[in-house]
C-alpha cells in the first residue's frame, strides 16, 4: 500500500490560477491513469466549481475538518463526471471561525492508511495567510506556486516562501518547493520577461517551470465547468497543462517510487505551435 503524494498549490496574492492549475493538472493526471483527489481548501469553492461538483446543503466539506476533531474526510469524497477524479468540496460559508485550530489535523487525515485509494491528492488552497494554508502545506509533500509574471505577484511568492520555511523548519521539514508556474506569460512583453528573469535568478532555473500561457479558453472552461482537456482539448491552454503534467512528472517519481510505472498519456492533438 502506497501512500499518496500530496501537493499543495498556493500564493498569498489572489487571483494567480491556483485553482485553473489545480483542476487541470488534476484532470491531466486522472486521464493518465492516476487515481487524483482534489480537496478544495478556498472557501469560494472554485475547485469544486470547475470540477462540476456542488457542495450541497448539509453535506460534509473540507471545512469540517476545522470544525470537528472528530471529521473523516472520506464522508465529503464526492465522485466527478471523469474516472479517476473525486473531489472534496468546500463549504462557501466557513468564516475561519472553526474551533479545531490544530495545524496539523489535515496531514493526519490525509496520512490516514485508507488514502492509499488515491495515487495524488491536490489541495487548492486559499489566498489568505491562515490556519487553512498553515495546514495545507503541514500536510503537503511539495508546493507549487503559480505566478503572474507582476512585480506584485513576486511579493506574494517572496510572503509564501517565508510561510514554506517556517513549515519546513518547524511541523514539516520534508516539504518540497516544486517549482514557480508563471501565468498567462507572454515571451513579448518585456515586463513578463524580467519577472520571469528575476524569479529565476532568486530561486534557480530549475526551480522555474514552463509557464502557461494567456488562453481564454481556460476560462470558459471554468464557466462550463470542465477542465480544459475536456471542454477544449485542442486549446494552447490544454497543451500547456498537458506539458506541465509531463514536466511534473519528473519531481513526482522523485517523491513517490511506486509512481515510476507510469501508463502512457492519452495524447492530446494541440493545433497551436
Ligand atoms: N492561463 C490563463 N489564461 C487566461 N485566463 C486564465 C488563465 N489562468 C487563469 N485564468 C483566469 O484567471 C482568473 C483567476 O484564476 P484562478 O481562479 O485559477 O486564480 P486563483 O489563484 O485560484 O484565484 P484565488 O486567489 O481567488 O483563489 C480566472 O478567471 C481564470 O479563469
Ligand atoms: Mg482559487
């Protein structure tokens, strides 16, 4: 029985396509085979949105988790319209005002044995520094951040890695930095490229992933509710996504041995060079 790797997808700053990344990488890899949860860690609930999934009333969401100390996480899986895809949905109306402050209570239900029914679970979480991001990367193997290429978007990475080595050096020190997914990047706007430029130099090349380019197709996408692969497979949104579940495939057999066996990727016929 192998336990899932876990990642965390964050930045402080809003609006920089952690929940587009976590519903299409997600997608990407539950096509290739991989048995994928996304727990939606926002209390907007937009994971759960682009997903197709609702967070019906009374229903468990990940919420409870900071609610209950006594919440199984399994009673709010709920099954997507795709194989290989569920989804823990969150609860629109959780005001952090929960009284389970134990930063760690998302690891230990994420670690739990009975998780192994999952190869990968990915935590959307939200913008806010807070006990929820707090818990998301205590429980995480690594973190991925998205990025607008913005001189604003830097200062939220520059906030999120202070949060990441405070985690490594106090509740989880085998926590991994993945990589920084430039957004909506474009090669011909010099701006984009000195961000680009100045994250590279900060924090290496190798720790600077190919970055997903601008397509508004991701975000219809989003309003169909679909992931980009199967609302629009065709897309330049598509291919980066596929591409970034390729070039991440890479860290993740470095996590996790038992995912070196990987089945062929069901191939995507992108009409954008
Ligand atoms: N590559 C892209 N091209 C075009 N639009 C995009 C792209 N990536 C994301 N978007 C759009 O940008 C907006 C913000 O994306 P998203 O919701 O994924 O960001 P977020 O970081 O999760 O935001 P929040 O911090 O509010 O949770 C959405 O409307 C989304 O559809
Ligand atoms: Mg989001």
């Amino acid at each position: 029985m192998t336990q899932p790797v876990i990642l965390a997808i964050s930045n402080r700053k809003g609006g920089t396509g952690k929940t587009t990344t976590a519903v299409n990488l997600a997608a990407e890899w539950a096509s290739r085979g991989r048995r994928v949860l996304v727990v939606d860690l926002d209390s907007q609930g937009h994971a759960g949105f682009g997903l197709g999934v609702d967070a019906a009333s009374f229903a468990p969401t990940t919420h409870d988790l900071f609610r209950d100390a006594l919440f199984d996480i399994r009673t709010a899986v709920r099954a997507t319209a795709w194989s290989n895809l569920w989804c823990v949905p969150a609860d629109p109306l959780y005001d952090g005002s929960g009284s389970c402050r134990d930063v760690t209570g998302l690891a230990r239900q994420l670690r739990r044995p009975e998780m192994d029914a999952y190869d990968i679970i990915i935590l959307d979480t939200p913008p806010s520094l807070d006990l929820v991001l707090t818990s998301a990367l205590t429980a995480s193997d690594g973190v991925l951040i998205p990025l607008l290429p913005h001189a604003l978007s830097v200062e939220g990475v520059k906030q999120l890695s202070r949060l990441f080595y405070k985690t490594v050096t106090g509740g989880n020190p085998d926590l991994k930095l993945i990589g920084l997914l430039p957004i909506m990047a474009s090669n011909r706007i010099g701006h984009h490229r000195a961000v680009i430029a100045d994250i590279t130099q900060q924090f290496g090349p190798e720790r600077v992933l190919r970055p997903i380019r601008g397509d508004i197709q991701l975000a219809a996408a989003f309003a169909d509710r679909r992931p980009i692969r199967h609302f629009a497979p065709r897309s330049r949104g598509a291919l980066d996504y596929y591409l970034l579940a390729d070039e991440l495939a890479a860290f993740w057999r470095l996590l996790s041995p038992a995912a070196r066996s990987e089945p062929a990727p069901q191939k995507l016929q992108p009409e954008v060079s």
